[in-house]
C-alpha cells in the first residue's frame, strides 16, 4: 500500500485517495449500539494548514533545539534544589508549616533564570501586579521611570499614572514621574534616542520584552543585553526592570542573566507551563526581591509568610517543570499562523519563519468585524466554553473595548490557546498559547472553512 509521509500524508491527489481508502478499508470501524458511527477523516488538517506545516519542518526542529536546552537547565535547577514531594504539602494560615515548598520554588525559579533570588507565590493574581509590585520596590518619590520600548501594556497605564488613577496609589500619586523613548521607523528600538534617554533622576528603565497591543517587534535577549548596556552606561544607578511576560523560555537565556535587576511576569503565562492555576513572580538582585516581596506582603514579613494549598503547590512546581514544552509549542503554533495568514494576505508581526522572541503571534485584521470573527471561530474550537459567544467590551485596566476567546482550563490563562485584542486600528488580534502545536492547527483550518477571508472581505 501507498505509505504517507509527512504531515496527512501529502502525497499526490491520486496516491492520497488509493491511501486514504486502503487504510479506511483495512481497520474495522466499530459500531455500538444506538449511535451513529462518524468515520475519522483522513487528514485531520485543512490542506492549505497542513502544506504550511510541512513547509515549516525546519523551523520546528530549530525550536525543538531551544526547548531541550530550557528543559536540561530547568530539570538541572529541580535536582539541585533537591526538590521532593513534602514540598507540595501546602500549608495554611500564615505559611508557617509549608515545610521548605516556598523556599524550594524559589530556588527553582532563582536558578533557572539566572537570578539571585525570587519569589514565586500564589498571592501575585496577574503579570500587572507582579510588575507593580517591582516597580514600587525600586522607584522613590523624585524618581522618574522611563519605558525604552515605546508604551507600555494597557493594564500598566493605571498603575504608573498615565491614565485614569488619580489618588489610588499609581507612581504619579508619590511623586514618580514618566517618559518613554518612542520606537523607530521600524517597529524596533530606537538606539539613537536610547543612547542619550537616561537622566540623573532615572530610578528605572523599564524594558517590555512582548509586544503587548503594540503593532513593533518583541525585544530578543541580544537587544535587551544592548539595552542593559545603554542605560547602565548612562547611568549605573539607574535600575532596570524587564516586563517578562510571555517571553520566558522561548529563547535559551533570561535578562537576568544579560544584566537585568529585575524581571516579573505570570504564572498563567509562559512559566506555569498550562498547569499553575494563578499567581506570578519576581527575580533578579537580592535586595530588590526582598523589597518587592514588601510590597506584596508587608515592611518586615518579605518572603517568609503566605499559604498555598497543596495542589497549588505542587501545580507550580509541575507547571515550571513543563513550561519549556509548552512554551516550544506555542512558538510553533505562531509560526504556523503567521505562514497561513501571511499567506491569506493579511499582515502579521512577527513575520513569517522571522526569530521569535515571545509567544504572542499578531495578525492585522483591518475592521472591527474581521475581529470578532476570527475570536469567534477560536472561541468555537475551545475544549471549554465552544458554545459562548465572545462578546467586546470594556475590561478593568484596558484603555478600549477588548474581546477575547480563551475557552480556556485557567481563567484568563494565555498559556493555554487563546487571542485577544482591542478593538481600535489596526484591529489586530493577538494570538498565543496552545499545548500542542495542532491547537492551532486545527483552528486555522476552521478559519479558513468558515469565513473563506482575503483582507479584502467586510468591505
């Protein structure tokens, strides 16, 4: 019998269907009684999704590459932390009785990115306050923060006073002033500006590795070493901060290891690996975690307090354990969309086969209608919620209407397969996440069935 190769096969039409109908014919289908028998399809992929795949086996196998090497130095820091199932006890109350799990993780977490310290807790509910809780730690009234990456993500805008947070606590409330360096023509960075933005009373340059809702390129290692280098030239009391989220794993180093004070993100991103249900952290120089573990906590309590359940615990030490696997998948999905909707017409950052420098994949859509759509169909292919309907609207932290489709195991987990995006120019949607790298696969082929798009559709 004709033998495929490769992805569904993609042998010629003829060789396909001889194939396809000699492998149908040669296992018996099963037929309980009182249900209707639906036979598997021969490709589980749209042919345009699964001509990309193949297209892109190169690609998968550098991404492969960069996974084993996370997972070697994550596996390296789990025996030297010799971590052992009376760290996932859990504990109650104060946090007292948690039998060396927290200063296990940590440790973990510590090694694994190259930092002096962290603190990884359950009590962090977002990357936002995680990144809060780090800038506080690091920024005195008279102090000014300077973003070098151009605007920082929507929910961040509260939080330094940029936006609609008079008298609640924001950075302007005590004093700290801001600026940004605006990105080049490019999208990038803008090394020119970068080179003379540090001031006497820059307390923290603050480095947003992803793209955010941003249409510009996300920040590789080697740019934010080039960055470190900048400021700290300028200034080497200035502190930086790098906005870590979705970023970690997808390359083989982490900005503490380039010379970052301190990095903060989520644990129901990149590191939770699908598996942490909540929280977040913070890593990079001692002291700075300590004082960032204040302001979580309280002046004097730092690090040594704050319960977990026990499968909290255990969830978080799972899901960092697997969060090179995961992260390498949802790298994979990106390519994979970038290379059908690229193909479609549409634009899309990052490029298609370009270096990934995080997980977020962003396709512009044009119009509001084109954006609901495409969260829809994503919305429909979900394990859990396929028969809600997304709808746009304003969210807590946002500066417009967003919609998003995230029918996912974790509330709000874009670890897991998910898009999103504000419904402002260019419509954009931001996809990321996806435990294996056919999630998507399969998504764009009912994205390519179901509303049959060019960019020129809606109008």
């Amino acid at each position: 019998h004709p033998k495929p190769v490769g992805v569904c096969g993609l042998l010629s039409p003829a060789a396909m269907s001889t194939a396809t109908a000699t492998t149908l014919a040669s296992y018996p289908v099963a037929r309980p009684r009182g249900r209707r028998t639906v036979r598997p399809p021969a490709c589980a992929f749209h042919p345009e999704v699964a001509r990309a795949v193949e297209s892109l086996q190169a690609e998968f196998r550098e991404v492969d590459r960069a996974l084993a090497l996370n997972s070697y130095r994550v596996s390296a820091a789990f025996r030297a932390a010799r971590v052992a199932p009376h760290h996932f006890g859990g504990s109650t109350g104060y946090g007292h009785d948690d039998a060396g799990g927290r200063e296990a993780l940590d440790s973990v977490f510590a090694h694994v990115v190259g930092a002096e310290a962290a603190i990884v807790r359950p009590q962090f509910f977002s990357g936002t306050h995680a990144i809060a809780c780090a800038l506080f730690a690091l920024l005195r009234p008279g102090h000014e923060l300077l973003a070098v990456a151009g605007p920082p993500y929507d929910t961040l805008e509260e939080v330094i006073g940029i936006r609609g947070s008079d008298n609640v606590g924001s950075l302007k409330d005590f004093g700290i002033t801001y600026r940004e360096v605006p990105l080049a023509a490019d999208g990038g960075l803008d090394w020119d500006a970068l080179a003379h933005a540090v001031r006497p009373e820059t307390g923290c340059a603050l480095i947003q590795r992803s793209c955010g809702y941003s249409w510009r390129k996300s920040l590789g290692i080697d740019d934010i070493r080039r960055t470190i280098d900048l400021i700290k030239m300028q200034n080497p009391n200035c502190k930086v901060m790098v906005d870590n989220c979705y970023g970690e794993f997808v390359e083989t180093s982490e900005p503490p290891m380039v010379g970052a004070d301190l990095i903060a993100g989520s644990l129901i991103k990149n590191p939770g690996g699908t598996i942490a249900p909540c929280g977040g952290y913070v890593a990079g120089k001692k002291d700075l975690v300590a004082a960032a573990a204040a302001r979580l906590s309280a002046p004097g309590l730092g690090v040594e307090f704050g319960s977990a359940p026990g499968h909290v615990m255990r969830a978080m030490f799972q899901g960092l354990f697997l969060a090179p696997q995961m992260v390498g998948e949802a790298v994979k999905g990106g390519l994979l969309i970038a290379e059908v909707m690229s193909a479609k017409g549409y634009r899309v950052q990052p490029l298609p086969r370009a270096p990934r420098h995080d997980i977020v994949q962003a396709v512009e859509l044009g119009n509001r209608e084109r954006l609901i759509a495409f969260c829809e169909v994503v919305q429909q292919t979900c394990p859990v919620g396929s028969f809600i309907k997304p709808i746009a609207g304003e969210t807590p932290g946002y500066a417009s209407e967003v919609i998003f489709a995230d029918g996912t195991f974790m509330d709000g987990s874009t670890s897991e397969l998910s898009c999103d995006g504000p419904l402002r120019d260019p419509y954009a949607v931001f996809c990321q996440g996806g435990t294996h790298w056919t999630q998507w696969a399969l998504v764009l082929g009912e994205v390519l069935k179901e509303l049959s798009w060019s960019p020129n559709s809606f109008g």
